[in-house]
C-alpha cells in the first residue's frame, strides 16, 4: 500500500501564515515535513492512537506521547481521517508486535519463577530481587494499553509476574518455611548425632538457612561452635559444595585448633579423608600471598613476640634520643601527656601507635591531612617522633624480606582485588565476628565479590564485643547488612550454661544500650532464687574468702569432684603482688575442693565456670568500670567510639557475669562501690544482697 501524504490547506496556510506542511503515514510512523526540515514520530513513541478535532474550516490532528501532546493543524477532513485511519492500524500493529515480544519474555520469566518457587534449595533473596528486576525490566507497554490491547492468555501472564512483584518477599518466605521444615525432617538424625546433645531448634535454623549472607548472633553458651560445626557438616551432607571449598575462620590460633579438633571428632564418620580446614585470619593471608608468589612469606618474629618487638621499637627510641633535639621533643611530648612519666613509656606509646596505625591501612600523607584542629600541635609532635621511629620499623622488615601481620592482610586483599589470587571458596564460616577489624572485614568482602554464588556465614555476637582497643569494630557486625548486603539474622536462643536468673540480670544489663540488636536468650537450667550475690566488704580478700567459703562447703560431701571457680577482676594487678599465680596458690592450699582460676575478665572470654567472683567493683580510674580515659591520639587511629556511657565496660560486665554456670559472687567495697552495682541495686535487678549479711 502507497503511503498517504496530506497537505495543509490553502485556507489554513494563509490563515496560519506558515509554510506548506506535509503529514505523511510511514511504515514506523508518522512523517512531518515542511520547506527546511523533515522528521518522523514513530510508532514508539505514541502513548494513544492519534485523535481529530474538527473545526469550521478544517480539522486538526493531536498526537499523545510520554512527553508531551503535537497538534498539526489545518487539514482536509477526509484526507485527514484517511491518515488517521492507516496512522491507527500502524499504531495498533505496533503495539500488538510489542506485546508479543513482551509476551514471550514474560512467559520465560514465568517459567523462571515457578522453578524458582519449585526449587528443592533454599531461596535466596538475591535471586528473588533479580527475577523481580527481570519483571519490571521486561514492561515496555503501559497497564493502559495491556488492557486495551493484549489477549487474555497475555493478560494472565503479566498478572502472574504483577502479582509476583507485589508478593515476592511473603511468596519466597512461604516457600522457604516449607523447604526448611522438609530439611529439618530429611537431617534429623545429622543434627540429632553430630554432637554429644542435639542442637536446638534455632541452631538447625541457622545451619540450613542458605542466604547469600547470614549473621547468627550467638549468646554466650549457646552453642556457636556447635553451630559452625552444623553448618559445615549440613552443607557437606547435602552435597552443596565439598570440603576444599569451605572457609571456616577463627581469630586466634588455639581456637582454631581447638575448633578443628572438636570438628574432625564430629565430621570423621561422614568424611574419612578430610574435613574443612580452620584457619586463623593470618593463615589465610599467608596461604593467598603463598599461592600468587609461588612461595611462603617471611612473617617477622615480631608478629607473634610483642615482648620482642618492644624491645625493639625501645633501642631505636634510645638511639635516637641521642640526638638533642628528638629528646627535647620526647620530653615536650611527656609534659602533654600526663599518662607519659618516661622514655619507656614514650617509646610503649610509639609502638602501640605503630600497630595500629599499620592496621589503619593509612599513609603518613594520609595520616598528616587528618590530625584534627584540636590539640594539633601535640598530633604534629607525635609524627615528628613517629616517623624516624616508623622508617627504622619498614627499613628493618625489607631489609630481611619479611612481612607483618598488617602487611599480610593489605598484600593478600590487593591479590585478591587485582585478580591474581582466585578464590576457590564458595562458603566462608567466619567465628568470633563480633572482633572482626576494619582491614580484615575488607578481605572478606574482596573474597566474596570474586564469586557469585559465595556464600558468608557469620557467627558472634554484639553483646560480648570487647577488643575494640585492638582495633575490633563493632559496627560490622550491627551494620552487617550495610556492609555485606541484604542477609538473613538468626539468634541462638537458647543457652546451655547460666541459668535463668543470672541471664535475668546479664541481659537486662547490657540491654541498657540500646544501640546492642536485642534478642532473648533463654536457659536450659531455670532456678528460682537470684543467683547473683553481692558481697559488700572493705578488704576484697575478705570478700573473696567469704565467696569461695560458701562455695567450698557446699561440696564438703562431695570430695571426689572439683567444683571450677572463676575468680575475674577487670586488671591483673588488683589480684597483688604476687599477680594470679600466686593468689591461685595461696587459694588452692584452703578450699580443696575447688578448682580455681585467677584470670582478668578480657581473659576469661570463652571460658566457663561452675562459679564465678568478680573482684575490684569500685569506682575511678581501675574500677568496673574503668574510668581509664583513652589517648586521643590513640583513640583517633581507633574505630568510632560509642555514644553510649561506658558501652564496652558495659559488655565486659556481661562477659564475666556469664562465664558461670550455677552462681556469681560480686565483691564490692561499700564506701566507693562500681556504677555497675550501683544500676543493679538502684534499679532493682534480681540480685541478692544479704546473702553473707544476714549470716
């Protein structure tokens, strides 16, 4: 068929005074062309089929789009009419083709959806929000002309994808709940068996829940390594992935082999060759730069001597206080700071700068633009000493060709973020996360965007994070999801080690803060009577005697088993003289029948107890809590502090109420007693306080 070109009438011409203008229908479109230029409005961009308004003299045509309406004025009526009529069925040809096309990739998507419902895996929301991507992306005409235009076989195609973006969270969550049922039922004799008690309900939650990331808060005593264990035994027992392609993380060395220990005992029946590996952060880092330089790197005896590394950072302090004018900065230095009284203290304080400064993953460029107006000239005085003090360090570890813990972690993620380390990990397990630092948390997110289908498994817990001093940020953990992406949260409820009534008073207490994600934690062994006892004395030995007396005669007919103790002060110096060893001595000779530890609360984090006492609840600079304020410039190289009044002291309290199983005794000096025992008694916890008075 020829197409149809109309021109403005002589009447209109010279009513409008313009120049001649042709309409003309095209295959695509609608073609207008006047004496200078010529153009098309597709098909494509029309929004309704193009309209006529009638006038005295002659007619009008309006065309819709997104933007805006044309009107083209001045022309025949049946000439006009008849281009209107061909411009429709173009229109309407157009927008049936398009609705096919939309039709066919709807009806594909559709398929993907219901095999995605179907599936016999665990959803993951990642995969739920692409396939919801796909539905909106795929919608290139309007709900308006869908109705107007598209079969019903159309129309109940775009309806299930519309209904499906509407309800996809509830839909994936529905389907979810039944897949984890249906496992739960299939592994029940796995999790019933893989330890020496079967794990809760909530532990077998976390073990099959297969997000793409997943944070499981554990409470203390409730069974993290049991879950760990769980996890990687359920995924190998499931045939998800195979042992070589788990990374499962600890912090520190002991825990790592305790945790594979423990785990080799629980996963050698299923798998007699070999079990996931557990490896401390620094293996990990050794193992990446191993693989891309074809040999182990040198790690400095520093990294695993402090004492050593002291020393060192000592001699060079002291040769470089043989230059007059680094001494008279040295000793400017120490009359800003009250805390500094010497050159060791000077050159201790220079070391731990050092460490954290390198964690920082920061230049001294960097460093110098970021020291803050206030109290500058004490910064710029710390870099004047740091620097030399710096360039020896560096000097003496490429001079031998070794590396630091911090240089590990920073050469190990540059691998990985430049390609040449592959990563063969498709689920990482990581424990502890609650201490997880900045640098370390960055090496995790480089190892997971090198896969798609990884995997992160994170176990810890808010409530117990204390090592901030060491550069640990909380904040990764309470902004998992900011840092990892969107993930599933599951909280063990139920702990095996305090009763109800210390886990009364210990969760009620660290919940003071409100920035700490609350949960409940419930106990296996319920008790009526408060179990926290608070002994008010002026001599803390008194006090502690009176704890272990009372202890101690509980087990007079029961000789042939010690009772564990727990005996925790917030420093080691507040146990004497002699420190925890010698006090342990002393101890062990009157009450027999205990076996007892002397240990400071950091210390005792992972450890349990049938009892525990709490000495040096008083208040000040060593009390609990302590009121030891930080050195701002140390504190500067630290994660954000907490707004929170003592927010860490806080958590340290609950750590070391935690750690017993049966009872804890607090002793306090009345005339000068701890903020912490004043909340508990001001407050009305569930603690008793006659217990030794009303005897």
């Amino acid at each position: 068929m020829s197409n149809l070109e109309l021109k403005r009438s002589w009447l209109a011409q010279l009513f409008f005074g313009r120049q001649d203008a042709v309409l003309a229908h095209q295959t695509t479109g609608l073609s207008i062309a006047d004496d200078s230029k010529k153009q098309l409005l597709p098909f494509a961009r029309m929004n309704a089929k193009p309209e006529i308004k009638h006038c005295l003299f002659w007619s009008d045509l309006y065309i819709t789009t997104a933007r805006k309406t044309y009107l083209y004025r001045g022309f025949s009526r049946t000439r006009l009419r008849q281009l209107v009529l061909l411009l429709n069925q173009g229109w309407q040809c157009h927008i049936e083709q398009q609705l096919n096309a939309e039709y066919l990739n709807a009806k594909a998507i559709k398929d993907e959806i219901r095999a995605f419902l179907d599936s016999s895996a665990y959803r993951r929301d990642s995969q739920r929000q692409w396939l919801v991507n796909r539905c909106q992306a795929v919608s290139s005409v309007s709900a308006a002309l869908k109705a107007q235009f598209a079969t019903s076989r159309q129309q109940s195609t775009f309806k299930y994808l519309a209904a499906f973006v509407a309800a996809s969270e509830e839909k994936v969550k529905k389907v979810n709940a039944k897949f984890l049922q249906q496992e739960s039922i299939k592994f029940k004799s796995f999790f019933d068996t893989i330890e020496k008690n079967p794990l809760t309900g909530a532990q077998r939650q976390a073990c099959l829940i297969n997000e793409d990331r997943n944070l499981v808060l554990a409470g203390a005593g409730t069974g993290k390594t049991s879950t760990m264990i769980g996890r990687a035994g359920y995924l190998l027992a499931s045939e998800q992935t195979k042992p070589e392609q788990i990374l499962m993380l600890a912090f520190a060395k002991k825990a790592a082999e305790e945790m594979q220990d423990r785990q080799d005992k629980c996963l050698s029946a299923m798998l007699p060759q070999a079990t996931p590996t557990i490896r401390t952060f620094h293996a990990l880092g050794l193992e990446i730069i191993s693989t891309v330089e074809g040999r182990r790197p040198t790690l400095t005896a520093f990294a695993e001597d402090n004492a050593l590394f002291t020393r060192f950072i000592d001699n060079i302090v002291a040769e470089l206080m043989q230059d007059a004018a680094y001494q008279e900065k040295v000793v400017k230095f120490c009359d800003g700071s009250p805390s500094l009284n010497s050159t060791s203290d000077t050159s201790q304080f220079l070391a731990d700068f050092l460490v954290l400064f390198k964690q920082s993953s920061q230049t001294l460029a960097a460093l110098k633009k970021r020291i803050p107006k206030k109290d500058k000239s004490r910064f710029t005085l710390l870099i004047a000493l740091f620097e030399p003090v710096f360039a020896a360090y560096q000097l003496h570890l490429s001079g031998r060709k070794e590396i630091d813990f911090a240089d590990m972690i920073e050469k190990a993620i540059e691998y990985i973020e430049n390609g040449r380390y592959h990563s063969p990990y498709q689920h990482i397990l990581i424990d502890e996360f609650q201490d997880i630092s900045q640098p370390r948390a960055r090496l995790i997110k480089a190892l997971l965007a090198q896969r798609d289908d990884a995997v992160l498994f994170a176990v810890g817990d808010d409530w117990q994070a204390i090592y901030r001093f060491s550069g640990s940020d909380l904040s990764v953990t309470q902004r998992f999801s900011d840092m990892f992406g969107a993930a599933s949260v599951t909280a063990l409820d139920t702990t095996f080690r305090f009763n109800n009534k210390i886990g009364e008073v210990a969760s009620a207490f660290v919940l003071q803060n409100p920035a700490q994600i609350k949960k409940t934690i419930n106990s296996v062994t319920v008790v009526a009577e408060p179990a926290v006892s608070l002994i008010q004395v002026k001599d803390a030995k008194r006090g502690l005697h009176q704890a272990l007396n009372a202890i101690h005669q509980q087990f007079m007919n029961q000789p042939d088993q010690k009772t564990t103790v727990a005996v925790l002060a917030r420093f080691n110096f507040l146990f004497g003289d002699g420190g925890p060893k010698e006090l342990k001595l002393q101890m062990e000779t009157q009450y027999p029948l205990l076996d007892l530890q002397f240990m400071s609360v950091h210390a005792s984090k992972g450890k349990e107890a049938d009892y525990v006492v709490i000495l040096g609840l008083c208040n000040g600079k060593y009390g609990f809590p302590s009121q030891k304020e930080g050195d701002p410039i140390l504190e500067f190289l630290l994660p954000e502090k907490e707004s929170f009044p003592d927010a860490e002291e806080r958590r340290l309290f609950y750590v070391a109420l935690t750690r017993a199983r049966h009872r804890v005794y607090l002793v306090c000096n009345p005339a000068e007693v701890s903020p912490f025992v004043a909340e508990l008694l001001n407050q009305k916890y569930p603690v008793c306080s006659d217990e030794f008075t009303a005897k």
